[in-house]
C-alpha cells in the first residue's frame, strides 16, 4: 500500500480467533481520497464469515495522519458491522514507511 499513487482501502477478515481469514481491497480512489461505503464493508465480512475486521488504507501523500473524514467513516463502519455482530479491531493507515493504528491512539 505504501508505493500506491492512489487510494486503496481494504479490510483484513478475522475469525473468532483473530486468525487471518482474507485480506481484501475494497475500494480504489484517487491521490487524494476514495469512497467508501460501509454495505460494502458489511456485504463483505458475511461473505467471508468473519468475526472481526481490521480496516486499512493508504495515505498517497505519505502522511499517515488520520483525518476527521477517516474518523468519521470508521465510525460509521463500526455501527453498520455492529449490526452483524463484527468488531473492528483496528484501522490502519498506511502513509510512507510510517502506519497509524486508531486503537494505539484511543480512536476506536
């Protein structure tokens, strides 16, 4: 994700054991941003069985900062995933050789 010249987001799937069911991209955007639709996001978890999410996407610029639209949309995410009994553990942004994990900074 870090040598993306454009947005990727992407969701790993986790079983009920936080082992590793699929790592999937969801999403393609632009240098600047992608649209991100959390029944998308839920489509994809049932479909894969999981029991938890982490998400991640990248930053092009190489600023791993998250941003208030990259709040909102984990939050937004975690309400429609919760519907379905599926945590997001983690979001990850990816930006250069750096990554920024919301649960690390208290964000989740």
């Amino acid at each position: 994700m870090a040598l993306l010249e454009h947005e990727v987001f992407a969701a790993i799937h986790l079983d009920n054991r936080h082992g590793v069911l699929d790592y999937e991209e969801l999403f393609r955007g632009t240098v600047d941003g992608a649209s991100v639709h959390p029944r998308e996001i839920v489509k994809s978890a049932l479909r894969h069985n999981a029991a938890a999410l982490i998400l991640a996407h990248n930053h092009p610029s190489g600023l791993p900062e998250p941003s208030q639209a990259d709040q909102r949309i984990t939050q937004r995410i975690q309400e429609a995933v919760r519907y379905i009994d599926v945590r997001v553990l983690d979001h990850l942004i990816v930006g250069g050789d750096e990554i920024v994990s919301f649960a690390e900074r208290g964000l989740l």
